[in-house]
C-alpha cells in the first residue's frame, strides 16, 4: 500500500493500481487526480477536508468511482448517482480496499461552537487510520497513523498522546495547512521525538 499526501489533509491511497481519494479540500492546490480512483471518501463537512469541485474532477476522470461521506455531505454534490451514505460503525468494500468507519462527531473546538459528525477511516483493517477531525481511537492495531498535528481544536501535545496511545508501526504527519515553515519545523520535530522514544517510525 502507498500512502500520498497532498497539501493539508488530502490523502491517496493506492494498491494494485486501484486508489482511495481522502478528503480532497479546498486548502490542497497541488492535488492531481489519480488514475484508478475507486472511492473517495470525505470525513466532514468542512471546506479544508471537502472540495465539491475537487470531488467532480475526480469523478470526471473516473466515472466507475463513487463518492462515500456522510448524507448531509453527498447532498451538495451534482452528482446522487455516484454516491453512497455512511456513518460511523459502518464497513464497506470500495474496490480491493476494506474500509471501516469510526468515530462520529468532530473534536471540539471551543464551547459555544455547535460540533459536527466526523468519520474516522480505518483502511485494511488498520493498515492506515485517519481519525478525520478527532482524536477517537481505533480499536484494532494501526499501521500507519495519518495524524493530525495543527488546527484550532487541537494542541501539539494531545497530537503527541494520541500518536502514544495508538501506537502505530508508521506516523505520517497531516492536517499541517495553517503551519509557516518554521511551524512544520517545529512540529516535525516534536514528532520525530516522540515517534522514536515510543519506537515509531516517521
């Protein structure tokens, strides 16, 4: 399995020549669309997570693709016909790939700010977990942690217990956007800190 991230938040999954698409945003500018796309799959509502314009490209250049997320997500798209509703506890095929969803809500960013439904993706078995915009834990053995590591709703350290409590193989730092270069610095190596004293590879 090959795990590519693009800016922010916007991974692509790939495994015999067939790929999963995970939150294509508006914040990742430098996303291609990949050939072979079987799913893509948005986490949330949130404009940095879901591209509508992004979704269609993708769609475009691979119509036996369809689109997996939340109702109140698929709602917005063009297209009814190449989708499919999920929530969280859910497990579907899409393509080779095995895919569980986790979670359910978004971590909260502060008190008086409604919080919205968040699917956590467990790729594989745990071969690769993203938790979306929450620190809701898997409960199967990870692999390779797709962790988030700058928002408003979270602080460096609560990213660094969650990479401790779930303890994958491989971290691979994501959710980086609002980071300046000396932030992604700092960051990074915070990560590789923590990473190598609890034996993870970055």
């Amino acid at each position: 399995m090959k795990i590519k991230k693009f800016k922010h938040a916007c991974l692509v999954v790939t495994k015999e020549n067939q790929s999963l698409v995970i939150d294509p945003g508006e914040w990742s500018d430098d996303y291609v669309v990949p050939s072979g796309v079987v799913g893509v799959i948005v986490t949330h509502e949130h404009g940095d997570h879901f591209s509508p314009e992004r979704i269609t490209q993708t769609l475009a250049a691979n119509p036996a693709a369809k689109v997996y997320a939340l109702a109140s997500i698929l709602a917005q798209l063009p297209d009814k016909a190449a989708v499919q509703a999920v929530t969280a506890g859910e497990t579907v095929d899409i393509g080779g790939f095995h895919v569980r969803f986790t979670g359910g809500e978004h971590a909260r960013i502060f008190p008086n700010i409604p919080v919205c439904a968040n699917l956590g993706i467990l790729v594989d078995g745990g071969e690769l977990y993203y938790p979306g915009d929450s620190f809701a834990l898997p409960d199967v053995a990870v692999v390779t942690l797709a962790l988030p590591v700058a928002a408003p709703w979270l602080k460096l350290s609560e990213a660094l217990d969650f990479l401790s409590a779930v303890h994958p193989k491989t971290v691979l730092a994501t959710h980086d956007a609002l980071l300046s270069d000396e932030g992604k610095a700092v960051t990074n190596a915070w990560l590789t800190r923590t990473a190598n004293t609890i034996g993870v590879n970055t």
